[in-house]
C-alpha cells in the first residue's frame, strides 16, 4: 500500500520486534489454546470481540474493554509505537487478549489483559505470556504495570509481589495515566516464572491450524452482567 507523505509524519517511528513464538498451554479443563502473536489483519475479529464488553461494568470490563479497543485500533492505524497484541484461541474461538508495549531496550509498558474465558486462569496464562515477550523474547529489564481492577490488582501485583513505586510519582508514571505504577523486574521475573509461565513449543501443525483462523465467542457466558 502505499503511504502519502503526511500519513509518513503520522505515524510514530517504530523498532522492528522479534516476534513471539507460539506455545501451546492445556488449561485445567482439558482443553489447549494456543497463544500467538495477533496480526494486523485480525483486527475485525479482535475488535468485535472486544466491543461487547464496553458496556459491562461488572469486574471493570467496561473502562478495560474501551481502552483495549482504542490500543488495537490504534495498533492497526499504526498510531502506537512498538505495540504488540497476543491472543489465546480454544478451537480458533479467542479466549483472551493482551496488550503491551516496547519502549526501548530496558522497558516495557504493559497496556491491558482482556479474559473472555473465565474460570481457568486464562488472563493469567496471558499475562505471563506478555511477559515472557518483554523480558525473554525481546531483552528488556523491566516491565510497568498498573491495575483498574481488584482483580487485576490482585493477579499481578499480590501474586507477582511487585515493586511498588507509586512513591516516586510523578517521575516513575505509567502512560496509562495517575494509576500507581508497579514494576516487574527481571529478577522478580526469573523468580516466578517456572510457575507462572506455563506452555510447550514447538505447537504441533494441527494446533497452529486450530488457531490460525481467529474466531469471535458467540457468548460470553461467564462474565457478569453481560448482555447481548
């Protein structure tokens, strides 16, 4: 496609990614889904999975959903610098969504962690996977992260026992704004992550196939307050 001058002063400059190899995790019901990296042409599917969810105020899906959404369009509209999406697919149908972000050699920005399949960790298994791209895949010291959730509050800043610098505000901020910024660091990292951080590579031909086409859920049975 080709690109006008003024869409080339539009869009931020960008480092090219190493890109996340795929893993393959069985959850605790049986069943495997597929964590891959997503790709821009996905983004109808992405997006009308997350859309539903922006009027849910159950679990705070309603300001997680609305944010997701403007990451993944501004991700395929090339306004986010170093952004990458991760999906987990059961069958094809996406079970979770991640966001994140590449700041430079030494940090990452953790946006958001969408779970759609409730009930088997499956936000969790997503978030490590984020992770494991920042800090394995892609080399970088630390990762930022804040919660707009209990939930989220208690899955990675209790369980991760992360380093709290709220203190140091407004010098250590994260970009999604004045929520307290924790930090996961590579040794906090390396501490958890053989219990965090689950899945198996290679992921065979017929279960890369099972992913390779995204499909949005029909329902969403498990999240409160949803209505179609």
């Amino acid at each position: 496609m080709a690109i006008d001058e003024m869409e080339k002063k539009l869009r931020p400059p960008e480092i090219e990614l190493k890109p996340y190899p795929p893993k393959v995790i069985t959850l605790a019901s049986g069943e495997k889904m597929v964590v891959r990296e997503a790709r821009r042409e996905e983004v109808g599917v992405l997006l009308g999975t997350v859309a539903p969810l922006i009027g849910v105020a159950a679990d705070f899906y309603d300001i997680v959903a609305a944010r997701m959404y403007s990451e993944i369009l501004g991700w395929y509209r090339y306004r986010v610098a170093n952004e990458f999406v991760l999906v987990g697919a059961i069958n094809g149908v996406i079970a979770g969504i991640v966001t994140s972000r590449h700041v430079d050699d030494k940090l990452g920005m953790s946006l958001h962690t969408l779970t759609i399949k409730r009930g088997l960790r499956v936000g969790a298994q997503l978030f490590a996977a984020k992770i494991e791209h920042h800090i394995d895949i892609l080399g970088e010291d630390e990762v930022w992260i804040v919660a707009e959730s209990p939930n989220g509050f208690k899955r990675w800043m209790i369980e991760y026992q992360l380093e709290d610098r709220s203190h140091l505000y407004p010098q250590v901020r994260h970009e999604l704004g004045g929520v307290p910024t924790y930090v996961l660091t590579r040794k906090l990292w390396n501490d958890v992550k053989a219990v965090k951080c689950t899945g198996t590579r290679p992921v065979s031909e017929e279960d890369l196939k099972s992913a390779e086409k995204l499909i949005m859920p029909s329902e969403y049975p498990q999240i409160p307050g949803f209505k179609r």
